[in-house]
C-alpha cells in the first residue's frame, strides 16, 4: 500500500493545493526515517501507517478541542488483526523531525499496547472519558515505558520532551490553525467517545496473533516491571 495514496488523491481532486501537496510529499522521507529509527531501536516491525489528507479535531461536551496529529486504528479481517497508525497531513507539513519521530514512537507504544490487552483479552471496550484533560490522563496509562523498548537516546529524549503529560508543541498546532484549519483544508472532526476501541468478545477470541510478536511483548512486560520496581524504590 503507499501510504501516500489518500493524498494523491485529496490532490487530484483538487482538495489539496499543489503547494501544500508537494511539501507533504517533499518531507515525506521525514516519517520514513522515524519508522526505520523506532525499528531499529525496539527490533520490532512497525505497523502499517498511511497519511491522511486532513486533521483530526477531537472535541468533548464542552468547548475544548484537541488536534490529533496521528491515531492508532485496530481492524479485524477475517480472524486477522491489523493495526494501521494514521498519520495527518499537517504533522508532515509542519512538524520538525523530533517532532514527528516522537509522535510516530507514542503511537507505536499504543500499538504494543494494544496488541498485549487484546492478546490476553483485558481489553473488550476502552474506557471513555469526559473531557479533554481526562482523554490525555488515560492516554498515558495505555502504554509502556518508553525506555522499555527503545534503546535510542535521542529518540527517548524526544518523546520525553514531547510528551511530558499528553503531547505538547505549540509551534506546530499555530501552524496547524493558521495554515490548515483557517485556510478551510480538510478538518475530520469527532468526539472523544469515538476515538476508542470497542472490540466484542467474540471477535477477539478468533484472532490469530503474530506470536513472534506476543514473545517479544511478553520480554517487554518484563523490563516495563523492573523500570517501575526502581522508580517507586
């Protein structure tokens, strides 16, 4: 699949300009690089990714909104689970590279997560929040330690940086609503109790896993352990 398709094809139709199409296409390399980075430093693959031609705007029953610059989407084909990271257009355009490498990590964190508590069938429905600050404080307990799996420094010290209590880069979301979002480009706006996994019992119990992966899952539930042992001694 290219994972530049959905674009290419906004593009076509005309919904996104030729100048905004070119510089999503021209930084492009930016996200190769971060998945063969975060590949490299966990040993694990990545899953599938693609962009998407607009920007996610999550809102709640008040009048706060969040952008989402990338979600972690699970599918069920035929007893197959398939996780998709969707990637929006605006973080390509106008995120730096650690930027764009911290968020690619924070969502493969949401993949292994994913992956462990369907596995071991803890997760039927996530929980749903009522609010924004609630929706990031729930975010962070879904995943694992990032020193767990990635043994790139620089790598952990972005996604540190970025994410001290739920994602934060005021320069890029200026951006975002200076460029994408007032200009009228693509916006996909839902609410928060959409953007969760709802899963039946019945469809995780014929999933055939990956069980490669489910070990190595397994080996990092062990070093995510010891890490919070030594932080609470």
């Amino acid at each position: 699949m290219d994972p530049l398709i959905k674009v290419k094809e906004a593009h076509q139709k005309g919904i996104l300009p030729d100048d905004v199409f070119n510089l999503i296409v021209k930084r492009f390399p930016l996200v190769v690089s971060g998945i063969n980075r975060i590949e490299n430093a966990s040993g694990i693959n990545y899953p599938i990714a693609y962009v998407d031609p607009s920007i996610v705007l999550s809102s709640s029953s008040s009048y706060d909104y969040g952008i989402l610059f990338a979600r972690t989407i699970p599918l069920i084909f035929e007893n197959q689970l398939q996780v998709v990271i969707q990637i929006s257009s605006p973080l390509i355009a106008y995120g730096l590279k650690g930027t764009i490498h911290a968020i690619l990590a924070h969502e493969f964190l949401h993949y292994l997560n994913l992956i462990r508590k369907i596995s071991k069938m803890e997760l039927l429905s996530d929980e749903i929040s009522g609010n924004l600050f609630e929706n990031v404080y729930a975010d962070s307990t879904r995943l694992f330690e990032p020193r767990a799996v990635f043994n790139d420094k620089t790598l952990l010290l972005h996604i540190t940086k970025k994410f001290p209590a739920g994602f934060k880069d005021f320069k890029l979301e200026d951006k975002t609503i200076n460029f994408w979002i007032k200009k009228d480009l693509p916006i996909n706006n839902i609410t928060l109790d959409t953007n969760i996994v709802k899963l039946s019992t019945e469809a995780i119990s014929k999933i055939k896993f990956d069980q490669i992966l489910l070990k190595k899952i397994e080996e990092l539930e062990e070093k995510n352990s010891k890490l919070h042992k030594k932080k609470y001694l």
